[in-house]
C-alpha cells in the first residue's frame, strides 16, 4: 500500500468534511467545510492569566474587608484611643483613664470596652468612626469611578498589554500602602490604599474585556467574554472564606488577608509577558501585519482559521477609513451615539437591577430568618456560589442561545425574583411568619439569573459592536456608566429605603422591565457575527437617513 501523501492547506481551499462523519451541522459552514473554534490551551492560558490577574483581585478587594470589618474597626478605635492620649480598654473594667487622669467623654467613645453583643453598633454610636469607615469603602469606588474615565485614553497611549502590566503595578501599590496601616499606626493609609486598588479596578474593566475579545475567536467570544465575571465571583468567594473569624477575619490574620490580595497580580506580572499582543491592534492600529499573523498562527494552531481570521481583518481594513475615535466623538456623531446606547441600556439595567443592594439587604434577611452572623456569612458564600455556578451556565448558553435572548431571560428572572421579594416581604408582617423562608429563597433565585446573563454580557457587547476605532472608547464609556450607576444606587439606597421602606425594590423591576423592552426591540444579535458583519447591519439601521 502506498504511504498517504501529506496534503498541505492553502487559503483559497477549503476542506470539505461528508455530513456522516462525527462534525455536528453546528461545526459547519453554510457549504459544508469544517469550521473550527480556535479552542486551544494557549488561548486558555492566555485569557486566564490576563483575567486572574485583574478581575480576580477585583472581587477579592470588595469582599476582603466584610469579614473583619469589626476587626478592623477595633483596631482604628485602638489607634484613635492612643492619639488621644487614653489606654485602650481590652477587658471590661470600670476605669477607662489614663493612669488616674480621666479621659472626657470625646476620647473615652475610643478607649472604651465594647462587649462583642454591642459591636455591630460600632458605627451607629460613634459617627465619627463612621466617617473613617464611610471614606475608606468609598475610597475604591471614587478611585474606580475617575479611572474608568481615563482608561480608554491611558490604552491608546501605551496599547492595551503594557496597560494591563501597568495596571497590575498599580494594584500591588494599593494593596501594599493598606498593608502598612497596620505597622506604621496610620489608618488613614487604608483609605490611600483602596483609592489606588480602585483606580487599578477602573482600568481592568475596561483593558481586559476588550484584550479577551480581540484575542478570541467569534465562534467563542461569548464564552470567553464570562470568563472576567468568573474570576471576579472566584475573588469574592476566596475572601469571603479568608475573613471567616476562624481563618483569617481576626485580629492577627486580618492584615494577611490583604497581603494575600498580592498574588493575582504577581503572577500577572510574571506571566503575561509570555502572552501576545492582540493581533486586531498590530493588524488595524499598528499596521504589524505579519506579527499579527504569526500571533494567531501562535493561538488557533490551525491554518484555516488563521487565513479566515486574516481575510476578516483584511475586510475590516479596508472599509476601516475613519480615525480613533475618542469619548466625546462618541456623543457627537449620530452613529456612534445610537449603538453607544445599545450598549449602554444593558449596563444601565445591570446596575439599576438592585444587585449591590440585595447583597446589602440579604444580610438582614438571613439575619431575620434566625441566622446569627457567622451563619449569615455561610450564606453569603452560598450566594456566591450560586453566582459561580450559574455564571458558568452563561458560559455554556451565551454562545448557543445569543446575547439577546439570554439577556431577555435573565432580566425576566430578574423581575420574577425581585417582584417575589416585595410581595413576600410585605405578607411576612401580616402574621404569615413562613413567609421570611419564601423571602430569603428570593435572594438566591434572583443571583441566579442576574448570573445568567445580566453580569456578563454588558461587559464584552461594546467590543462585538464597536469598530477598531471606537472600541476603546465605548468600553471606557461603558465602565463609567457602571461605575457611576453603582455609586448612585449604593449612596442612594439607603435614602430611598427610608421614604419607600419594603416596596423599595419595585423601583429596580421598573428599571430592568424598561431596559427588557428597548433591548426586545432595538438590540441586534451578535452571535456569531463577524465586528464587519456587525457594523454592516448598524450601518444600515442608523446611517440610512
């Protein structure tokens, strides 16, 4: 028997697979030619490392301070006392002087003993704690807010890699001026420190989805688009185990609970220089056309999916005439501005859908329930892996059912778990008491379908409809849309619980049933779809005039 000749691919043949082979329909193009998803393990690697790195700290940082908050607020109390002149009170004792000099009552609120019943009122009866408490939680959110508006500029200046690299700099930096409250007496490096770690969280929501997006291949960007959502819920679940009080959410381990926050980003910094740059920017931006190539053979390790991917930004090349764009191009043109708010609308509903105040208020569900506060952190980490799991079911369906269906569905679910929570929260005080059990049950079926769609798609959107041009500077819009929304929602919450009390939450299915309409009618499907495909359709709806 003759040996099989080696048959080598060319760009202008295709190979074509008989429909009785093992191929499903799903795996073939519209003339019957295999075509492959670009999985590989460098791919993988590659969006791991990037996402570990970024979205994982992420998550870790806004859940590493619950567990110890107590913790921490005794250790401020303890810096406050000494400042003032006092002893600390560790033990309940009746003298609360410095020597036999008696403290006046603005320095005893410091040195005082606080029995562990009467802790959780720490904030509540010394206001001015509360402020140090308010400024440094707040610190992460302002600093993420002011980023956010800066990202897309600070990527065009020095590409999206060495941003990434430059961002996980700044995030050691933050993490380590909070690791020197402790040893220097300075409480006020916590606030420093959160304000940098929230600047670096500003930049990587927006570096990171538009690096993963332009690495991936269409057939998979859906899936990989989940990935920074995952790693983010990972983070939360991580620290929130950390701070238990028997780990390290107590006096001597809360410090570590913050060094541990350095690893993601180390590892970044070690690893990601082995990663490539985003072979779209050295195709369309930087004009490195052979690099660009050599990148792609270096991730698909398949030539026909290279030579597709070539031919699609040879495509996009040459229709691509327009300049960068930057923020403020984006509300001035008509074009620009209409599929800016496609993506917008999606954000909007994320956050006005109530999620940071749920997280807020399940506390006191749990709590209400019987739960004491260990168990309600037991819980939390239960949310949170309903978060996990169902964040992993998005990853499964987004690329089968499509962005827009798979929003429908999660903010239907939404609306379903939200209207649940009010109606059973007004029935439980009309003597129905089982009615508190039906209530809580509300809070996990709402993560879940928040998880399903809503968290994740409005991330990577912007990068599947923007071009080239204007990618940078949608994502930045996008993240400062999400980052004001979330300041907005968690300052206003609590003034707004006050006047509206239990009917609070029917404001937030008012938001996610208006944005479930536009995106019903207005939202295009991008599963699937080449950017040139994409703009051909949006270009058609919103240049025809």
């Amino acid at each position: 028997m003759p040996p099989r000749r080696r048959h080598t691919l060319t760009s202008s043949e295709p190979v074509f697979i008989p429909l009785n082979e093992s191929f499903t329909q799903s795996q073939l193009d519209d003339n019957g030619c295999r075509t492959p998803s670009g999985l590989t393990c460098r791919l993988i690697f590659t969006v791991i490392i990037v996402t570990f790195g970024t979205w994982f700290p992420m998550g870790y940082s806004i859940a590493a301070m619950n567990g110890p908050q107590t913790v921490i607020l005794t250790w401020i109390r303890s810096i406050k006392c000494r400042r003032a002149g006092g002893v600390f009170q560790t033990t309940n004792t009746s003298d609360v002087s410095n020597g036999n000099v008696a403290l006046d009552p603005d320095t005893e609120i410091w040195c005082r003993f606080v029995p562990e019943a009467e802790q959780g009122n720490l904030l509540k009866d010394n206001p001015q704690l509360n402020t140090i408490w308010a400024l440094s939680s707040s610190a992460l959110m302002v600093g993420g807010f002011l980023s956010s508006c800066v990202a897309g500029a600070v990527i065009e200046h020095l590409g999206i890699k060495r941003t990434i690299l430059a961002d996980a700099g700044l995030f050691l930096a933050g993490n380590l001026l909070f690791c020197l409250a402790q040893p220097t007496a300075a409480f006020e490096l916590i606030a420093a420190g959160r304000f940098l770690v929230g600047f670096a969280l500003g930049v990587a929501c927006v570096a990171p989805p538009v690096y993963c997006s332009e690495i991936t291949p269409v057939k998979l960007r859906g899936a990989f688009g989940v990935f920074p959502i995952l790693q983010y819920v990972l983070g939360m679940i991580l620290a929130t185990s950390l701070g238990l009080p028997f780990v390290l959410g107590n006096e001597a381990g809360w410090i570590w609970l913050v060094v541990a926050a350095f690893i993601p980003p180390l590892l970044l910094l070690l690893l990601f220089p082995f990663c490539p740059e985003s072979p779209r920017r050295l195709f369309l931006v930087t004009k490195e056309k052979q690099r660009a190539e050599g990148v792609l053979r270096w991730l698909r390790r398949n030539s026909l999916l290279v030579i597709r991917e070539i031919k699609e930004l040879e495509s996009e090349n040459q229709n691509e005439s327009a300049p960068t764009a930057g923020l403020l191009d984006l509300l001035r043109h008509r074009y620009y501005r209409s599929v800016l708010a496609l993506c917008v609308v999606p954000m909007l509903a994320q956050q006005m859908s109530g999620f940071s105040c749920v997280s807020f208020y399940s506390t006191a569900i749990f709590t209400d329930v019987g739960l004491d506060r260990l168990s309600s952190i037991y819980a939390s980490i239960g949310l949170w892996l309903v978060y996990l799991l169902f964040s992993l079911v998005c990853m499964l369906l987004v690329d089968r059912l499509g962005r827009r269906p798979l929003l429908m569905l999660s903010h239907a679910g939404m609306v379903l778990a939200l209207t649940g929570f009010v109606v059973t929260l007004n029935l439980k005080d009309t003597g129905l008491t089982w009615m508190k059990f039906v209530t809580a049950a509300c809070i996990p079926l709402y993560i879940a379908f928040y998880s399903l769609g809503s968290t994740s798609i409005p991330w990577f959107l912007p990068s599947e409809m923007f071009a080239q041009e204007a990618r940078a500077a949608a994502v930045t819009w996008i993240s400062v849309v999400s980052w004001g929304a979330a300041v907005v929602t968690t300052l206003g919450f609590p003034l707004i619980l006050a006047v509206t009390q239990d009917y609070t939450f029917l404001i937030f299915v008012v938001c996610v049933v208006l944005a479930t309409v536009h995106i019903y009618f207005k939202l295009p499907e991008t599963k699937g779809k080449t950017i040139e495909q994409v703009q051909v359709i949006l270009r058609q709806r919103y240049t025809s005039n």
